[in-house]
C-alpha cells in the first residue's frame, strides 16, 4: 500500500508540474506575441476623381499580387497586366481600392470619388469665359462651381449653364466677383402744372310784383367746374318804391404756375439695393375709440403717419461694356388741400381736415451706359373744364340772358419728365468733395440789422476774395 500510495503522488505533482508549465509558456506567448497594425488606409492613398462609366489607367511600381475593392457597385479595377490596372467608375458615389504584392506588402491605394461627368461643362464654361479662373466639381451628386469672374452677371450666366447641363444635381455657387463696381444713380424729375380759371356769374335776390302777385327769386351760382368761387363782389339796388333787389356779380380770373424740381442721388454697390428718401409724415386717424359712460363721451383716436417727400429705391448692375441694368423706383409727393377730407371727431371743437397727397411716381427696369441720361417717365396732361348755371328758360333770353347764368372755365395743363442718369463712380479724397456749406458764415446783428443781409461769406472755395465790395444784393437767399 505504501509503495502505491507513493506511485500517486508523483503521478499528481508530474501533472500540477506540467500544469504550471503549460501556464507559465501561455504567459510567455502573450508578451511575445506583436499587436496588429494597419497595413493600408485612406492616410496613404491617392485621391482620383472619376466620372461615372470613365476609367483611368495605373501603372504599379511591382507586380501586382492582389486586389482590394471596398465596393465594386461604386467603381471596379481591371488588371491587364502585371504592372498596369484600370479604374472603372460605375456609380456615384465613394470607395477605396488597394493593390498589394505577393508578400503582402502595399504597391498603391486610391480613394475613388465617382461623380457625375462634368467634361461637357467644362467645355462649355471654358468657351464662354476664356479668360477666368473657374473651376467646376462634383461633390457626392452636387456641383461645385469655384473660381472668380469679373461682374456678377458672369457670375449668374456661369451658375445657369452649370444649372441646364449639369442634369438634376443640386449647383453651389462659390464664385467670387473680382471688384464689384459702384454705381451712382442722379434722378432728375421735372414738373410744371398751367393752370387757368375764368369765373363770370350773376347771384340774384329779391321780389319781383305788387300785391298778392308776388314773385321771389335767389340765385347762387355754384360754379360746379372748379367746385367754388374765387372771389365776390355785391352790388344792392332798390327798384320801385318797396321791393329792394340785391345783385351780386361775381367775376374773376386766375392764372397760376406750379414748377417741381426733385433730383436725388444715391449710390449702391452692384447687385445691391439702395433706398433715399427726403420728405415727412403726416399723422391721419386710423381709428377711433370712444367711453360712452362719461358725459360728454371720452373719445381717443389711434394716429398712423403716411410718408411724403422725394423718394427712390434702385437696384444696379454692371454688365460688360460699361452698361448698366437699373431697377428703378422713384415718387415726388407733397401734401394737398384738393380732395381733401373733413372728419367730424365727437368732443372736439372743430373738424379734422385729413390732406390728400399728389404723387407722380415712375417704377421700371432700363438698361443705360455709364454716364448716359434716359428719360424714364414721361407725361403730357390736359384738361378743360367748361360749366354754365342758370336758372332754365331765362338764362337763353337774349342780353338779359347773362343776369340768370353763370359761366365757370378751367384748363389745367401738365408736363413731367423723369430722367435717370447713372455713373459706375470710386471713392476720392474728401477734400476733393464740397459741401452746400462750403464758404458760409454768419453775419453779424448790425449788418442784417442795418443792411438786411442774411450772411457774410458765401461762395465756392477758391474763387477771388470774397470779402471785397459786391455791386448789390448778395448772400444765401436772394431775389
């Protein structure tokens, strides 16, 4: 039994041993095994671009052992020889492709974009703008345009072809405008209204007869043709010994002149929008609210303000040959009291009288050279008003007619003009520019006191002494 008993134990330490040095070599091959390492990635490829169905030609430094393409739908390689391969593109899109020898080791890798064939584009681009430096790409399945052009209509044309050939993808216009021009726009709007009014009528007042046969008589001319009289004079006469008549003849005559001068200037960088204007606003009602439980009622109004005055609002583009495409938008309106509108507003000792706004405005699209004028807008208006009153019958009696009708004449006449003239213009030295106040300086209190003049110095910088003597009236208002 003893020598048994001895037999197992060595048999168990003989298997505990080699268990310890089974463990003991595992240790050992884990340190000593290498961790992996990337044997190729897109750090060391190449980038190719391809259109869709074009390939390109590789030639390998070594002969070529096996390939790796990370998806064949994307693009594909063909091998014709040992040293020479094909890059195929099939669809859009991106994928790599890896040529490797036969120890395994790396000859070449290609990150492969596969994009929509831009060749006819770039054709087409290169025809129309021989000399810029523009450049087109796909991306995924956009385009990419790059590059820079001198005006932005070359920018936009380029963006449209890009847009037709280049079939359904998105455009993205990168394209840099090389010194945008500046444009400035002189508008000139011209207006002289005639007008001239004739008035002759007779009103007459009293009783005509004796006794019972009585006949009264009123007459008011209402000269409905300019809608009031300019003026009246009354005549009283007694005819008879009781019957007292009263004559009023109203006569007069009027001729008037209105002339209108608004030009305003304003630049703008090309392609932009610019807006002027020089003018006010009026307050009008817009509403109102009234507390019906107060005696009297407690009204308040709610006010908006309309604009009036001399605006303009352009859009310029500089196009080749110096000509410039204007959108153009320009209004002169001032306050008026004809057609205007009287409120009656509870609680208020008089009416609100609301102003009607006369406005002559132009908006148009025109295309003029740089420093070239083009009369815009334009307009020759006439109107003759003619109206008689009288009482019917007697206003046709010869001679004795004229005492029971009234005659009202108006004629208004009305030119405009709108002109636009427009300059491609560049930054100067502000001492090159002058100013409305150029030169002007205040007079002192004995010589508007005494001598009635406004100012003491003003002229155009650079023109003779201008304090010597003048021959006669000057300063900044003169008649």
């Amino acid at each position: 039994m003893g020598f048994k008993a001895l037999i197992r134990t060595a048999a168990l330490a003989a298997i505990v041993a080699s268990a310890a040095a089974w463990h003991g070599l595992g240790q050992a091959a884990e340190q000593r095994l290498p961790m992996p390492q990337v044997a190729a990635s897109e750090n060391s490829s190449s980038f190719v671009p391809l259109g869709v169905g074009k390939s390109v030609v590789i030639d390998l430094p070594g002969d070529v052992k096996d390939v790796l393409v990370a998806d064949p739908k994307i693009a594909n390689a063909v091998i014709r020889s040992a040293r020479r391969a094909y890059l195929i593109g099939v669809a859009i899109g991106q994928t790599s492709v890896y040529f490797f020898d036969a120890q395994g080791r790396q000859l070449a890798g290609f990150d492969i974009a596969v994009t929509r064939d831009l060749n006819g584009v770039r054709a087409a681009l290169r025809q129309m703008f021989p000399d810029a430096d523009l450049r087109i790409e796909g991306v995924g399945d956009g385009v990419m345009l790059s590059g820079s052009l001198s005006s932005p209509v070359e920018a936009q044309q380029a963006f449209d072809v890009a847009t037709r050939l280049a079939g359904d993808g998105k455009v993205v216009n990168g394209i840099v405008v090389k010194g945008r021009d500046q444009v400035m726009l002189k508008v000139t709007v011209a207006e002289v209204q005639r007008e001239v009014i004739k008035q002759l009528g007779i009103d007459l007042a009293g009783t005509l007869g004796q006794g019972s046969a009585v006949l009264n008589f009123a007459t008011n001319n209402p000269f409905s043709a300019f809608g009031q009289s300019l003026s009246t004079s009354a005549f009283i006469g007694t005819f008879g010994q009781t019957q007292k008549s009263l004559v009023i003849i109203k006569a007069m005559e009027r001729a008037g002149v209105i002339r209108t001068l608004a030009e305003p200037t304003l630049s703008a960088i090309s392609g932009e929008s610019a807006t002027f204007l020089a003018g006010g606003e009026f307050p009008i009602p817009a509403g109102l609210s009234c507390d019906t439980t107060k005696s009297p009622p407690l009204c308040q109004a709610s006010i908006e303000f309309k604009k009036f005055g001399v605006s303009m609002n352009f859009t310029p583009v500089v196009q080749s040959e110096g000509r410039i495409s204007l959108k153009v938008m320009t209004e002169v309106s001032d306050l008026s009291s004809d057609n205007a509108l009287s409120l009656t507003v509870p609680g208020a000792t008089q009416n609100v009288t609301i102003p009607s706004i006369r406005v002559r405005r132009a908006d148009t699209t025109v295309e003029i050279p740089s420093g070239g004028t083009l009369a815009m807008a334009g307009m020759i208006q006439e109107q003759t008003k003619t109206a008689i009153n009288g009482i019917p019958g007697l206003q046709q009696l010869p001679v004795l007619g004229a005492l029971f009708r009234s005659r009202d004449y108006l004629n208004n006449q009305t030119e405009l003009m709108i002109l636009v003239t427009p300059y491609i213009v560049r930054a100067v030295a502000q001492k090159d520019l002058s100013r409305p106040d150029d030169g002007y300086a205040d007079v002192s209190d004995p010589a508007q006191i005494l001598l009635g003049r406004l100012n003491r110095i003003y002229g155009v910088q650079g023109r003779a002494d201008p304090n010597r003597t003048y021959n006669g009236r000057f300063g900044f208002i003169m008649d």
